[in-house]
C-alpha cells in the first residue's frame, strides 16, 4: 500500500495515495457563513468550488497558525473533491501488509475514522480513511 504522510500536531498521519488527487499550497480561503465548524470555507481549484476543512479542528486538536509547510491536502470523496489544512506533507512511503495492523487490534483507537497503525521501523503512522473522517462534512458543504 502507497501512502501520502503527513503531521498534524506533531503527530504523523498519511492517506492512501489513491484518494489523494494533489498537494497546494495554502491559498486564499473564502469562509461560508453557518458552515459547520470543521469547515474552513471555499476555494476556487482551477474553476472548481473545492471545501477546504481543517482537520486539526475535525480531530479536535488545539489549531496551530498556518506556515509555509503547511498544505492542503486534495482528496477524491464521495466523487467529489475536498481539501483537507494539515500541517505538512513529508513524504510517500510503501507500506507491506503485514506492517500495517488493524485499528479493532488496539484498544481505544477509534476504529471509524482509521484504516489501520503503520509501522516503519521506530515510527508508527496512523492510516486514515479520509471517506469517514469528511463524510458528513463533504457531502453538506
């Protein structure tokens, strides 16, 4: 399995390669009134209106100020596109199957929004399934 890893929060996460469309820059957002929280607001991706979301706040992690590595994060869900604010994007890395275990394997991780644990020598990535953690976000915004 190929995956895009990126940090949150000093925290290291990846997506499957084949959901990832693009990695931007940080770019103009346009906030939308009564949007749900999570939502960051709109951006116009090549003539696409594109939901950006920020995922530090989805995960309820303490929100950090955007950097110069910080990215953007451009998914294929739901047979739209959405982005998703992360705090950079460092690499793609193979993983074999049997480094990766499954999220009901260990206690009190929320097997929802996680596709499994990768492990790569003395680093343990959080695999995610972006279609759970954006469901109710993408197909409302």
């Amino acid at each position: 399995m190929q995956v895009v890893v990126f940090k949150l929060n000093d925290q290291e996460f990846a997506f499957h390669i084949q959901s990832v469309k693009e990695i931007i820059k940080i770019t103009a957002i346009t906030h939308v009134p009564n949007a749900q929280e999570s939502v960051q607001g709109i951006i116009n991706l090549r003539g696409m209106v594109t939901p950006i979301i920020n995922l530090a706040e989805r995960f309820g992690f303490k929100e950090k100020p955007t950097t110069e590595h910080s990215r953007i994060i451009i998914l294929n869900i739901f047979e739209s596109t959405v982005g998703v604010i992360v705090d950079s994007v460092s690499e793609v890395l193979m993983f074999k199957d049997e480094d990766i275990l499954a999220p009901g394997d260990e206690p009190l991780v929320l097997e929802k929004f996680i596709h499994g644990i990768g492990m790569l020598d003395d680093r343990l990535l959080i695999l995610l399934k972006p279609e759970e953690i954006l469901g109710g976000i993408s197909q409302s915004a």
